[in-house]
C-alpha cells in the first residue's frame, strides 16, 4: 500500500539534465559553487582565473539570490580576478596570473590562497597548478582548481574545493577525540547553510562533540587541516559531500556516515544524533539522556505553535520547491509532527540517478496524503507541475513567488534562488528547525 | 568645439567595435579634473593601462543580460555553461511588486533560458543547444522576439551564432537578435552597450512608418527607477509627452518604434552613447548627449534640448517654471538643515558612479551646498570630458578616478580623502570606515517616492536619503571598528592608488 497515489514525474531518460537548454536553473555552474566555499572559509582569499565577469557573475548574484548575504571579508565585486579577456584568451593566461597572485599575496591579508579556474582557462590549457607552484616557497599555502564552468553545477565546485584541500594541503594527523567532519551543506545553495551549520554544530556540542565545519565560522586554515583528525566525516545530503568523505577515507583511513536530508524537528534530529553517536560508541545512555531533554523542549514548542496550526491552517496542503536534502527535512517535519499535508514534492537539485530512490523513499509514509514527488530543474517546467498541483502553501525559490501570490497563495522563500528574503541566522535544522517553518508559515497567514 | 573625432557607426557589422578602439576608452585614471580636461585639451590620448592586480569587474555579457532579460515580450537565451545565467536569477519577479495603479503591465514575463553549455558541448561546438533553446523559448512564450547573448565559451569554440539565427529565423515568428557579448572581447565591458544597441538597431528596429512628436526615446538602463518614471511621466503628461523608456523594461514593439520618435534623451551617458547615435544615422532621431536631468538646473537643461525637438518651448518653459518654484523653499530649508547636521561645514562627497552620474551629481550636490571632494568612474569615454570641463569651470577642481569597480582603489582614495559621505553603486558593500555611505540609485522596480532622484524633485529626495546618511553613520563605523579590512596596512600608507596600473608596454 506504500506506494498507492505516489507517482515519479521527470524527464524522459534522452534528456538528462546537460543534455537540454534550462529555464532559470536552480543552481549556478562549478567555478560559482566553488567560490560559494571557498570566500566562506575565514581568511582564505579566492583568486579567480576566468572572464572578466565570471566573479560578478557569481558572487554578486549570490548576494541577492542566495538571500541576500553580504560580502563579508572578501567576497562580492571585492573577490580578485584575473579579468580575463582577448589579450590571454590568444597568448594564455599564465602571466596574467603569476601577476595577480603576486599582487593579492601582498595586498590581501590572508592565510591561504586559492586560485578558482573558469571555462577560459580550462579551453586554451592554461597550467595553474604550475603557475600555483611557483608560490610554494611563500609563508602562505597557494592552491588551484580547475573548476570551469561547463563541467558541472554548484555542487560539483563544493567537492571540487575540499578535494583539493584534502589532496593538495591537508596531512595526516593524530585523531582528535569526538572530533567530526561535516559535509554536504553547501554555502548559498542552501540559503539556510550558515543557521543550519549552526544548529547541528550545537546539537553535536552537547553530545560532548567537537566540530569542523570549516565553512561560515572561524576555524579557516587551521579548521582545513584538521579535517585529518576527526574521527567521523558526517554528510548531510542524498550524495553532495559523499566524495569527499570517501577521498578522506581513503587517505586518512576516517570512515564517514551519511544522513540523507536535513534533520528538522525532534523525531529526525534524535535519529541524527543516534546515528552519530551510536558510530562513534557514545553511551547510549549519554545520547538518550540529550534526546529526552531536547524532545521534550521540540514537542513544548510545538505545543505552544500546533493550536494556531488547527485553526489557521488544518491539514494545510502544500507544495515544496527546493534542494532535495531541505525538501525532505522540511517536508517530514510538517507531515509527521504538525499535520500539514504534503501534495507535491519538487526536487530542484538535479541528484544524481542512483540516488533518487532512496529520496523517494524518506518522503513515503509520512503520514496523510503521499506526496507527488517530481525531480526537475527547469522553472517553467516547474511552473507547469505547480499550475497543475492544489495547494494553500508554497514552499520555494523566490522565482515561484509571483506565481503563488497572484492567486492569493501563501509563499515562503526557502530555497535558492532567494531574492525575497534576507537570510543570516535563520534555521530550520535541529531540534528547533521544524518549529521555526510553522512560526515563518503560519505568520503570513495570521491576519488580524 | 569638439576635441573628439567621432566616425560612422557600421550597423551592418556583425557586431560593434569595442570600446577602446572605437572610443578610446579607459579605465584607470587617477588626478584631478583639471589636469584631466588640460591634457585632453592638449590633444593628448588618454593613456590605456592594465592592472596587474584586479578585483572582479563586469564583462560584456553580465553588461547584456541584467538589462536585456528585462525586455518584456521577449525571451533572453544565454548561450553558456549554466553559470553564465546566474545573475538573471531575481530579474522574473523583479517587476512584480509595483502596483498596477503605478503603472506596471498586468501580464507580462520575463523569461531567460541557459543553453546550459556542458563538457560534451565545449567538445563537439554549443550550436545545436542553442538551436534546441531558442526552439523551446519559441514553443514556451510565443515571444516577439528572442535575444541571444553569446558566452566566453561560445566564443572561444567559435559558435557560428549567425548561421545558427539564418537557419532558424524562417522556422519561426519571433524575431532573433544575436548580441555579441563575449567577456573577453573587450576590456571595457561597457562595450556591451554598444553590442546591445547594435543588435537592437540591426534587428528590431524597423523604419518609421509616421513621426510621432510628442514620443521621447528615453534611455533608461538599470539605474532608472520606477519611481523616477512615474515622476518623468508626470511631467511629461503636463507638458503632452509620451516617454519611451529603452531598453529596461521595453516591449518588442517599443525598441522597433525607437525610430519614430521626436529625440532621444539620456539618462545613462555610457548606454546610451551608441544606441542614441545609432537611431540617429540609421532613422534621424535626433539625440543629445548632455546633461543628465539630476538636480534643478540640469533637468531644467535636459527638458530645453528635449522642448527644442518637440515644439514645446512654451509648455516647458511654464513647467521648469513651476517645478523649481515647489522644489526651491523645500531645498533651501534641506541646505539649512544639512549644513546644521555638520555643525555648519560643508559635507562632501565622493562620487562613484557611471559617466552620467559622475558629470552631472557634482552640479546637483552644489545646489544642495555640498561639495565633491572626488569623483570616480567605471570608465573615461574622450566626450564625457567635455562635459567635465564645463563642471570644472563652474565649480573648481577635485579629483578624479576611474577604476571600473576596483573597491581596493576606493577604499584607497576614501581613507585618504575623508569624505563625510559616499555615495556608489548599490552592489559595491560598505566601505568600513568613518563616515556616511548611501546607493546612488535605488533598484529598478522600487516605486516608492524616495527612490527617485530624476528630474526636479529627485534633488529632494536625494537630498533627505543624504542627510539622513550623514546623520546616523553607526553602520559604516561599526564594521569599521568590528569587522577585519582585508587590504594589509601599507596599502594606505603609500599615496597612489593607481599602484598596480603600468602603462601598456608596446
């Protein structure tokens, strides 16, 4: 009975993602991804080695589209930039770079330097690892990657950059106990990354765990190359991070768990930490003494939120656009804890194949009606299934919004792109995560 | 006299020159306005540089797309790897939220598709992709027309762009206008502008069928607000003038009626430059060039050369007559007020804007009893520096800089300068420091009153965001005193920030 009403809409199997034009894509191409880590590591200064728009391209149009987060140190239209243009387009782009890594090491203050390569650089065969070498002699490490803009997406530039760390700067340490890796939370593709890292960075605290989570805090350099004394790599997504777990594994003999969506809300999060601390031999009674405490205080919330649930919105059918790993988070919380009901799932990341299985599966007996579960990329594709969906709610990208409140729906950005919506702290992941939706929903429903 | 020798546009072209060849356009400069006007004066060539460190600039295409996805019955392609169509991301629903009472079109969309260039693409050539995309925004939109702006990648592998557009024109309706805008094309990215214009020009705009008199061109890129078309269309009723904004927000049918209307008038020195002499040599619209209508006596200048085309003389000399009258005992209780919030100095400002904004603020900033302490340009085209002159001659010297966003070079000049205030380009991110930082212009789509700066009563709303600035600086200080510069210090301690610009060696 499992499977009743669900139904797997996508493309037909000629027409894989990179096979076809894309209305509005929902994430950008590898050299953004990358720049999305790398200008969110403290004190790592990007250099980047591309056209002359690829940087504003990027990182400007994160600051309005991964919800408005600012530059921060370096970042935004500050970022270095090789400019790329005719003159190296015909004689190469070596030189040019030699020059700007020169003039960055001594104008930007910062513990390590890491060349970001575009489309450009990688057609005419420039050689930046060379290039990166004739640094090597400087106090400060200089790393390079190829992360051009054609051979992959957002995701594909995050493991791009910790594979490069990993096989380039980090060397084998002494394991520090209950020290954890976490993965697969990548900075502006997840609107939420910073409030989300936040949140399971103090749920693991409390286990008595340490973490690096290297992006968004202040760890930078010293974080990176501590990523060989952690004990466990935790990845929290369907499959973003899993490479590089699987890189540290083999090199640094560190096994790693996989926890295939956000945890939001008190059942998931106590799955999380048991997981974790079940791999890493915590005492069972240590674990469930944390989760009886942080239940009791999610299921008080909700207490506290669920009368305005039944009077505002009973069973309120909604639709969810986003990234697949806060779909399914956010998704379970309001189906199985707040009654909410859940008549279309769109997955706007592009998992790969083998993957999409197991998605489908942490979306199926939740709880009231199954789900319409669709995987696609494309925004006018996505605007025909939301056209043909019944909703009152629409969880999205802020590209939907319009669509949604032209007919008098309630929208909630949250998910990139993020146009509407600033985003510093906020989070839905945690103990506290699922109860946070309900007051950001059920506020645009509350007239007075 | 003009100094600057300007030659015929070639609209059969392919494409347009790039600017530094066409213009002489550059892009670092540093010195004062009279050493820049004198040397020009001398018949001396602005002197190209290139920087050996930069920060990341604009390139032709991110120049093309934030205007042209904005073309309402139209669909935008880019045709590039999926990166290349990131900064389009708000720009669907960016129109969404004017109310309809204030003029926004009830059924439009704003489309744009990524050929979505990948590995196997940049092997075997993007053009079928292409040919697949504009298929699908055909079948999607039924749109007037589709713009196609082309990729460093689509560039370099050599995409045949026309004979993929002579292939698929006779399949369908809409027109396809192919927009070179390669990033690496041109150092100036402004170039774009003329990229766009000329594509514009070359496949859309059709003969006039009749003049019409009372139409105005008005070139409005990106930096013209909803709130100052609202105001400009006031004005315009007033006096019985239509405006014709282009090409921010335009329909199909507006950029191919440019060629009927009585003038064309800038907003944007740098956008307009090529789009307004295009429509002059191709179709006889005639254009000028200068002032910008910031401040009073600027708008009252821009609606004379506008009058002087439309045969309004008599109703616009009543309307500069009306409008400065409201606007005049308002402005001098704000110049009171501002000189007050300063314990009775003058504040000043440091300008970063586009060419317009940076000959025509410093004019507007002294009717408001400010004074510019530097301005600083995105780029240098030779004929905005007879504008600069005329400012020279009115209100003395400063500096000048243009840099084309280099924020290590602002942040250099502002901790030397001390400006009370700094008024830029909305993305450029705080500078951290002492003293005051406003956006020189409020996104395209804000409708709200404040966010107009055009025409007479832009001055005071201008003036309020100012003062109020200057008033409360706790942001610009509080990062400056909280949060890490990234610029190590002897950046500051050495006086030129020019120090990594060398002249071109031949």
């Amino acid at each position: 009975m499992a499977n009743l009403s669900l139904v797997r809409e996508e493309e037909p199997a000629d027409q894989a993602t990179d096979q076809r034009c894309l209305e509005s894509p929902k994430y950008t191409c590898s050299l953004g991804g990358a720049l999305a880590v790398i200008t969110n590591i403290n004190r790592i200064i990007p250099i980047i080695h591309a056209g002359a728009g690829c940087g504003q391209n990027q990182l400007l149009s994160f600051r309005m589209a991964a919800a408005l987060q600012g530059i921060g140190y370096i970042s935004g239209v500050n970022a270095p930039s090789t400019n790329m243009s005719e003159n190296e387009v015909v004689f190469g782009g070596e030189s040019r770079l030699r020059d700007q890594l020169r003039g960055t090491l001594d104008l930007i203050d910062g513990d390590a330097y890491f060349v970001v390569a575009g489309c450009i650089a990688s057609m005419i065969g420039d050689d930046i690892d060379s290039v990166a070498r004739e640094f090597a002699e400087e106090a400060t490490p200089v790393l390079a990657v190829n992360a051009s803009g054609f051979s992959g997406n957002s995701n594909t530039g995050y493991e791009l950059v910790f594979e490069t760390f990993i096989r380039k700067l980090v060397k084998p340490k002494p394991k520090v106990k209950g020290l954890v890796n976490i993965f697969g939370i990548v900075p502006y593709q997840d609107i939420f990354w910073r409030g989300n890292l936040r949140a399971i960075k103090e749920t693991l605290n409390k286990l008595g765990l340490k973490v690096n989570q290297f992006i968004g805090d202040a760890s930078g350099l010293d974080g990176i190359k501590n990523i060989s004394a952690a004990e466990l790599s935790i990845v929290i997504s369907p499959w973003v991070g899993v490479k590089t777990a699987q890189l540290i594994e083999e090199k640094f003999d560190i096994p790693y768990i996989t926890f295939p969506f956000l945890p939001s809300g008190p059942i998931d999060t106590s799955d999380f930490v048991r997981k974790v601390a079940q791999k890493l031999k915590i005492p069972k009674a240590k674990y469930e003494k944390l989760i009886a405490a942080e239940e009791a205080e999610a299921y008080n919330d909700l207490n506290i939120a669920g009368d305005s649930c039944a009077q505002f919105g009973p069973a309120l059918p909604f639709n969810i656009v986003a990234g697949a790993s806060t779909a399914v988070g956010i998704t379970r919380y309001l189906t199985r804890l707040a009654g909410f009901t859940a008549t279309q799932v769109i997955i706007n990341d592009d998992p790969p194949e083998e993957v999409r299985d197991e998605i489908i599966k942490n979306l199926e007996n939740l709880g009231g009606l199954q789900p319409k579960v669709v995987f696609e990329v494309d925004s006018w594709k996505i605007r025909q299934y939301l056209k043909k969906s019944n909703y009152r709610l629409l969880l999205a990208t802020s590209q939907e919004r319009y669509l949604a409140e032209a007919e008098g729906k309630i929208f909630l950005n949250v998910s990139f792109p993020a146009n509407s919506r600033l985003v510093v702290r906020e989070t839905y992941a945690g103990y506290g995560g699922g109860v946070a939706v309900i007051e950001h929903v059920l506020s645009k429903f509350i007239v007075p | 006299m003009s100094h600057f020798q300007e030659e015929k546009l070639d609209l059969n072209a392919k494409t347009s020159p790039k600017r530094e060849d066409r213009l002489g356009t550059i892009k670092n400069y540093a010195g004062t306005l009279s050493s820049l006007v004198d040397d020009y004066k001398s018949g001396k060539a602005l002197e190209w540089r290139n920087r050996t460190f930069e920060q990341s600039g604009g390139c032709l295409l991110t120049q093309t797309v934030m205007r042209l996805v904005t073309i309402r019955d139209s669909v935008l392609i880019v045709h590039g790897p999926v990166g290349c169509s990131q900064g389009t991301n708000g720009y669907r629903e960016m129109f969404r939220s004017v109310p309809l009472s204030l003029g926004r079109p009830q059924d439009f969309e704003l489309a744009v598709l990524s050929s979505n260039l990948s590995e196997s693409d940049i092997v075997f050539g993007g053009e079928k992709k292409l040919r697949q995309a504009i298929l699908e925004a055909n079948e999607r939109y039924n749109p007037k027309s589709i713009i196609i702006a082309t990729s460093c990648a689509s560039g370099v592998m050599g995409d045949d762009i026309e004979g993929v557009v002579d292939s698929v024109q006779p399949e369908i309706a809409a027109r396809l206008v192919p927009v070179h805008c390669e990033g690496f094309r041109s150092k100036i990215n402004q170039t774009a502008f003329d990229a766009s214009s000329h594509a514009i020009v070359k496949y859309l705009v059709k003969p006039p069928r009749r003049k019409q008199e009372d139409l105005v061109n008005i070139i409005a890129p990106f930096s013209v607000t909803w709130a100052d078309r609202v105001e400009i269309n006031r004005l315009f009723a007033k006096v019985g003038l239509r405006a014709n904004y282009v090409p921010d927000f335009a329909t199909t049918e507006e950029l191919e009626t440019m060629s009927e209307a009585a003038v064309t008038a800038p907003t944007c020195a740098s956008y307009g430059e090529y789009l307004q002499k295009a429509l002059f040599e191709k179709f006889g619209v005639p254009y000028f060039r200068e002032p910008g209508p910031l401040g009073l006596q600027n708008s009252a200048d821009w609606f004379r050369e506008i009058a002087k085309h439309t045969g309004k003389e008599k109703e616009i000399e009543a309307l500069i007559e009306e409008e400065i009258s409201i606007v005049t005992p308002q402005l001098e209780d704000l110049k009171k007020s501002l000189k007050k919030s300063l314990n009775g100095k003058d504040a000043s400002i440091f300008v970063a804007a586009g060419q317009l904004r940076i000959a025509f603020i410093p004019r507007l900033a002294a009717e408001l009893g400010i004074k510019v302490a530097a301005i600083s340009s995105r780029e240098i085209d030779p004929y905005i520096i007879e504008d600069l002159e005329k400012v020279h001659n009115e209100l003395g010297d400063f500096e000048v800089h243009s840099s084309d966003e280099q924020p290590f070079e602002h942040s250099h000049m502002l901790n030397r300068l001390k400006p009370d205030l700094y008024t830029g380009c909305p993305f450029m991110g705080v500078y951290k420091r002492e003293g005051s930082q406003v956006r020189n212009h409020s996104f395209r789509s804000d409708f709200s009153i404040p966010a107009n700066q055009f025409v007479f009563r832009g001055i005071l709303n201008y003036g309020y965001i100012v003062q109020r600035a200057l008033q409360n600086q706790s942001l610009t200080r509080t990062l400056h005193a909280k949060t890490p510069s990234p610029y190590k210090s002897w950046w500051y301690e050495q006086p030129d920030a020019l120090a990594y610009s060398k002249a071109l060696e031949v």
